[in-house]
C-alpha cells in the first residue's frame, strides 16, 4: 500500500477562500501527475495558523449561513461571525466539503484534512 503524503498549508495572512481552494485541489489529489477523479489520492492536508487567516471585506458581518429544519418557521440563520467565534476549523471544513465533487469519495476525502 502507498504512503500517504502530508501537505502543510500555513493560513497565516492568506484569505480565507484562498486556503480552502488550494485545500480542495490537493485533497483531490490534482496537484499529482497520476490524478484520477475516482480514486482517493492518500493525500493528507494539514493546515496550520487558522487564527491568523483573514477575511476580505465585510464578510464577517455580511455572510450569513442558511439553514432549514423541515418544518414551517424552520429557517435558521447564522453570521460568518457567530459561527467563527465558535468553531473556526468547522467553518474552513464546511467550505472546503462544498468545494469537493458531491459522491461517495467526498466522505473519505474530507477525512484527510487536519486543522491545528
């Protein structure tokens, strides 16, 4: 069996989408020469200084996550603020699971990202 590669990416003074595009592509596995979009790469991402990455704009005030709990008056919104306060590396794991292709690989693909 292969030996997983670990890629360290360093958030520190980079915007946010940024880090999580460049997250997404090597987690993919894009960045190698024998990429295949249906095998898993075993390519581990750590990313580092995720409390010194920025935001550009007004995102932090304007940004509002969306949610719908199925029952009438169910819709629960959320500011990029609230949720950043609370859990920072759930917020760059989120973004970078909506930037991976939607199937059976995304579940073990988001499984080699590591957040310090």
């Amino acid at each position: 069996m292969a030996q997983q590669e670990l890629i360290t990416i360093d958030a520190a003074k980079r915007s946010f989408g940024r880090v999580a595009t460049e997250v997404a592509h090597h987690l993919r596995g894009k960045h190698l020469t024998s990429f295949s979009p249906n095998t898993n790469p075993r390519v581990k991402v750590e990313v580092v200084n995720l409390d010194q990455i920025r935001f550009t704009g007004k995102k932090m005030e304007q940004k509002i996550y969306t949610r719908y709990s199925g029952y009438p008056g169910g819709l629960k919104k959320t500011q990029l603020k609230d949720r950043w306060a609370k859990n920072p590396e759930r917020v760059l794991r989120d973004a970078v699971r909506k930037m991976l292709p939607v199937n059976r690989l995304r579940a073990e693909l988001i499984k080699n990202l590591i957040v310090k």
